[in-house]
C-alpha cells in the first residue's frame, strides 16, 4: 500500500459510494482527508468513524466559493493540501435529448463539470504555491462514447476528462500530477438510478457485472505513487486488466 502519512487528500463526492470508500483506503494509508459532500449528516458520520484524520465539510460542489472555502478550510487543520480527487457527479434526471428539462440538464453540468473545474480552481494555486500536487478526476467510459439518454453525462464527463488534460499540460512542468480514472461500472448508488430508468443496455446489466467501490479507491491510492507517473495527463482504465494487475486488483 503507498504510504501516504502526512500528506491531505480532499475528496468531492465522499458522502457515499467510490468516494466514502476511497476516503476510507487513503486514511487507512496514512492521510489526512477532507470529506466534501452536500450531505453533511452523512460526511460527519464517516469522519468520526475514520477519527481526528478526518474533516467533514458541507459543500455544494456547483458553487465555486463553497469549493474555495473547502480548500481554504482544508489547508487550515491540515495545514495543506497534497491530492485532490473530483468524485463528485450525477447522473439523474436520465432522458433523452428531445424531452430534457434544459434547467435540469444545465444542473447535471453544473456538478460533473464546474464542480471539477471549480475544484482545480481552488487546488492549483495552493499545490503551486507547494510546488508539487496530485489532480485525480473520476471519469467514465462515457466520456469517450455516446450513451443513450444520457447527453449530459456523456458531455460533462467528456468536457471534465479534457480539463484534466488541459491540467497537465499547464502545470506538469510545475510538479502537478494530474490523470482520470476510468473505472467502468461500480456497485455504488448511481447504479441503482441507471437501472431504475431502464433505458439502454448499461441499466440491463446484472448487478454482479459491477465492481465493487473499493477498487476504484485502490486505484486512486496507486495513482498516488510513482508507478502511475508513465499515465500522467492521460486516463486510467479499470477495464484494462494490466492496470487491475498493476494495482493488485485481481
């Protein structure tokens, strides 16, 4: 396991799911880690769980001074912040293109895009200024190919997966380590909410098709390390089986 003591990770989205899992694994390995969630009953509950490592903060990720003040709040008990890892995103309402609610599909965007951009936002300046950090965005095969009823899925996930390489390509050079991960489908709610709208051949998959959250968090941690360095800038695949193996996931 990468040991990750005194490093600060914050975690959009770890209210439940990949991202309670993956808050879960990194302080088992040692971090700090801020729980950023718009669920604050249920953040709470996983910090006092995980112990005095953890910080439960309140936020809606669509709203950039509630994702500054998160940082800002971060850096201020941990005095910090190495790993920032966007897991945070919707996937309801699913629905095709000709019936969309426009202020329902804006809002989809306004969690799966701007919250990671409003994330990299606060971050960068902070790893900058420390001359080294870690951007991991949660991305999804759905970035890269189109899926019935869902638009704004697909076009959030494809837009957030080109901001990760506009990362790289910005502040590389500057110490920051940024990739997305890719982890095909997960046993997590958003599952549930797919195979509750019955549309299209993702919502028919058998629940023992999906792999469990940990494996993602497992891969992030690995990420983490050097041995991910040769990804940097690109996207990890789950579904890649040399990468499963690389990170032990058999």
């Amino acid at each position: 396991m990468q040991d990750m003591s005194g490093q600060t990770v914050l975690i959009t989205g770890a209210s439940r799911g990949i991202g309670a899992d993956t808050a879960r694994t990194f302080a088992a390995a040692g971090a700090n880690v801020a729980l950023v969630a718009r669920s604050g009953d249920a953040i709470t509950a996983l910090a006092n769980e995980i112990g005095a490592q953890a910080i439960a903060i309140p936020c809606d990720v669509s709203d950039y001074d509630a994702v500054a003040g998160a940082v800002d709040q971060t850096v201020a008990k941990f005095g910090g912040l190495d790993v920032l890892i966007g897991n945070a995103g919707v996937i309801e309402p699913i629905s095709h293109l000709a019936t969309a609610d426009p202020a329902e599909w804006g809002q989809v965007i306004d969690i799966n895009l701007k919250g990671i951009f409003y994330g990299m936002r606060a971050a960068l300046p902070v790893m900058l200024a420390a001359g080294k950090g870690t951007i991991l965005t949660i991305s999804s095969g759905a970035a890269h190919g189109p899926v019935e009823a869902w638009s704004h899925y697909c076009a959030s996930k494809a837009a957030a997966a080109m901001l990760t390489r506009c990362v790289d390509k910005e502040n590389g050079a500057a110490g920051i380590r940024a990739m997305g991960l890719s982890p095909g489908t997960v046993a997590t709610q958003l599952q549930r909410e797919i195979k509750a709208s019955g549309i299209n051949p993702v919502s028919q998959l058998d629940w023992s098709d999906h792999i469990p959250a940990d494996w993602p968090a497992r891969a992030l941690l690995w990420m983490c390390s050097d041995a991910a360095d040769a990804w940097l800038g690109q996207e990890i695949s789950l579904r890649d089986p040399d990468i499963r193996a690389a990170v032990g996931l058999v």
